[in-house]
C-alpha cells in the first residue's frame, strides 16, 4: 500500500525535478550563450529527466495504476536518458579527439543523433505491447528484458566508460607534449592553443562523465529489480530497494541541473549574471546556433524510474 509517507515527499520531488530540468531547457533557449550543439544535447537530457519527473508525478500524486502505461513511460526515459548520454559523449569525444573539425561534423549530424535518441527510446518502450496477449508473452518479456540490461544499458556504458578514458588520455598526451615543444615562440603558441582547447572540452567531458556515474546510481535498483525478474529471482528483491528507487530516481534527476549550474563554466556564468542582474536575458529569434558554435570551436565549450509502489506494477515492469 502506497502511504503518505511516500507519497507526498516523491511528488514533491517530482515537482522539482520538473522545475528544475525545465528551467535548463528555458535557460538554453532563451540564453545566447547557451544555445550551442553540446548544450542542445544537454537539454534532451533534460527533457528525460522531466519524463521521469512526470511518470512520478502522475503515479504517486495522481495515483495512476497502469501498469502498461507506466513501463511505457519508465522506459521511454531510461533508454532516453542512455541514448543522450551517449549521444553527448560522442559530442565530447569528437570536440577533443578532431577539435578543427568538430563545428562541421557536429552541425551536419546534431538533428540526427537526437532525433534516433528518441526513436530508439520510443519503439524500446511501446515493443512489449506486440505481444501482452501471447502466448509467448512470458519467453518474449525475459528476452526484452535481458535485450534492455544488455544492449540498451551495459553496451553503451562500456562505449561510454571507453571515450572518456580516451579523451582524457588524449589530453594528458597532449598537455606531455606541449612541455616537451621547444622554446620556439611560434610553436609555443601554435601548441598551446590546441592544448588549451582540447584541456577545455575535457573538462566539459568531466561534467558529463560525472552525469553518467550518477544516472547509474540513481537507476541501479530499477536495473536489479528488472534483472533478478529476468533470471525468476524475485526473492533476492530486498523490499528496502522497492521503497528506496523512487527517491533515487527524483534524486539523480534533480542533480542533474546542479552539476550544470556548479561545473559547466557556461550556465556557471549564466547563473552568476542572473543572480547580479536579476533578470532574464532577453530572447532573440534571430540568434542562430551555428554562431556560438563556431564561438565553442574556438574557445570553452557553451552550447542524463522507480520501484513500483503497487506489487502488481512492479512485477510487471517491462524494461
């Protein structure tokens, strides 16, 4: 039984996890300074994590009980938030590993890349409705679900975990060679403004790699719970993961949002203005985006579901 012990603190949370992402989404649009590739990426992050905030709301506030819907939505923002996590790592990848052509490869294929994020996430949580009334419905949902554990989560993680150990390889090969280069004042120069860019996307890349640590945990009980179903271990499901996950969930899509406004030196700045001049920038129609990301080419770059309060729902959550 769902108590008000739960159920108010996770709405909530839920409320300021929507606040919270939506007011990101708000800044990046209308901000100038904010509106580049690497922060376009960062709010269809956001736009996950404001479907995690809905899905809580509409479950625990509003008391919604199906089942169906709920995994629809649940998985719709985990393989979101994966799909965009990867998504900006690729980002961050490219602008370390081909800084002088990052701007161009970035522009052709932006609209793209988010645009299979979602539909990679839509079609992963509408796929186990093909077969509710099967009679393989049972065999078909544990090979979804191990399909999701494996390909929708562990896979991309480890491509992840792979591109920020790259990156940050990349930049210590860089900054080791930038003290071995002559005294020369010409190759001091020449190699110390590729030093210092690459030394700048790495540490927009750690913001992210930080963003990628937390969605593990915030999404770590949805995953057991999932998997120990998968295997028909339900037993080693500790009721203290059941009530726990919610909160995980509201938490680490709250977080989100800080680490922009504490580690990414734009909405760092942004922020600092707001809170001096007390107002909102105004919003041009006519600003282009191609124009800040030439400016991050040459400079800093500007520019991530719980457990189931009701037994029968957590049992039957698909992802």
């Amino acid at each position: 039984m769902t108590t008000a012990k739960i159920v108010i603190p996770i709405s909530v949370l839920a409320v300021l996890v929507m606040i919270a992402n939506g007011a990101v989404c708000l800044l990046v649009c209308i901000n100038r300074n904010l509106r580049t590739y690497t922060n376009g990426f960062i709010v269809s992050l956001a736009v996950s994590d404001i479907l995690v905030g809905v899905t809580l709301f509409l479950q625990y506030a509003l008391s919604v009980v199906s089942p169906v819907a709920l995994n629809i939505l649940y998985t719709t923002a985990l393989v979101g938030s994966v799909a965009n996590l990867s998504a900006v790592t690729f980002d961050r990848h490219l602008a370390c590993m081909k800084p002088f052509n990052y701007a161009e490869i970035i522009a052709k294929y932006f609209g793209t890349i988010v645009t299979l994020c979602w539909i990679t996430a839509v079609t992963s949580a509408v796929l186990p409705v093909c077969w509710l009334d099967s009679d393989v419905a049972a065999l078909a949902l544990k090979i979804y679900q191990f399909c999701i554990l494996i390909l929708g989560i562990a896979a991309p993680y480890i491509w992840i975990f792979l591109c920020y150990l790259r990156i940050f390889r990349q930049v210590r090969k860089i900054v080791k060679r930038e003290k071995e280069i002559t005294n020369s004042v010409h190759g001091r120069s020449l190699n110390e403004s590729t030093a210092n860019r690459v030394s700048s996307e790495a540490k927009v890349a750690k913001v992210f790699g930080v963003i990628a640590v937390m969605f593990v945990l915030s999404w770590l009980p949805i995953i057991w719970t999932t998997l120990v179903y998968a295997v028909g271990k339900p037993h080693l499901l500790p009721e203290a993961i059941t009530v726990l996950s919610p909160f995980t969930l509201a938490f680490g899509s709250i977080i989100n949002p800080v680490i922009y406004s504490f580690m990414k030196p734009d909405f760092r700045t942004v922020g600092r203005k707001l809170l001096y001049s007390n107002a909102l920038p105004q919003f041009s129609f006519k600003d282009e985006i191609c124009s800040q990301n030439k400016d991050e080419f040459l400079g800093i770059s500007r520019i991530t579901v719980p457990s189931v309060v009701h037994s029968q729902s957590l049992e039957q959550l698909n992802i």
